[in-house]
C-alpha cells in the first residue's frame, strides 16, 4: 500500500473535481442548478503554514462519521510548494520546516489531544495536559 505524504493531500485539495448533486450550484445565466466544477489554486502562501487535516469521515450511506486513521507523511524538513503556488518572491520560496505537530486521540464524541514542538536547541518536546517530556 502507497503511503500518503502530505504533498499528495495538497495536491489532491487541489485537484479539479465536479461537484455532487447534493452540492448543485445555481447558475444565474442558464437559470437552472447546476453541478459545477471547482478548483483550488495557491496564488500564494504565508510565513508560517498551518495544515489541519480532515479527521472524520460522513458517510452518506448510513449518517454516520467515522474517523480517519491513516497515517500521513510530513517531512520535517523541507516541505516545498514552490510546484503549487503561483506567486512569491526571490529568497521567500514556499519552503516549510515542521515545528509543530497537534494530536487527537478519541473519536468524535470525545478524545484528548497532545502536542509536539521543536525547541530552539533541536530538542522535540511532547505536551500532554501539564506534563511535558523531551
């Protein structure tokens, strides 16, 4: 099984893709709902990024919403955009470095959540309520 980085979640957030008939869009000049394509494109990007990925999943079948355990894939060094954003600058190019990392455990109705953070000695620390730990 391919493992999934988080460079294939932005690029598959940025995929062209037709909206579902529950989703229908209404067209002022026709007149009528429609269903529309949609397509998001980075113009640009800013000094710090934050990535929230999706953690449940609805499923129309039974109503329900079921977490998303699979495992994705972030480098901690180097996470480059530069393919995807359109516009930037000379020396400010869409180049990222993971510094931080939040955590939920549970599932929809409760959990717990933690943290890690990157010190500015290189040290990973791990926060979990009032303990912290490195």
């Amino acid at each position: 099984e391919k493992q999934i980085t988080v460079m294939d979640c932005i690029e598959k957030y940025c995929q062209k893709e037709q909206l579902d008939e529950t989703e229908m869009w209404y067209c002022n000049k026709c007149k009528d709902h429609v269903r529309a394509w949609k397509q998001f494109h980075l113009y640009r990007t800013p000094p710090i990024l934050i990535v929230h990925l999706k953690r449940f999943h609805f499923s129309a079948s039974t109503h329900r919403r079921s977490k998303i355990t699979s495992f994705i894939d972030f480098p901690l060094v180097g996470l480059d955009l530069t393919n995807l954003v359109s516009t930037y600058e000379e020396g400010e190019e869409p180049i990222y470095d993971c510094y931080a990392v939040s955590n939920h455990y549970g599932n929809l109705g409760g959990g717990h959540y933690t943290a890690y953070t990157l010190g500015d000695d290189g040290t990973w620390c791990h926060y979990d309520d009032s303990r912290v730990t490195s």
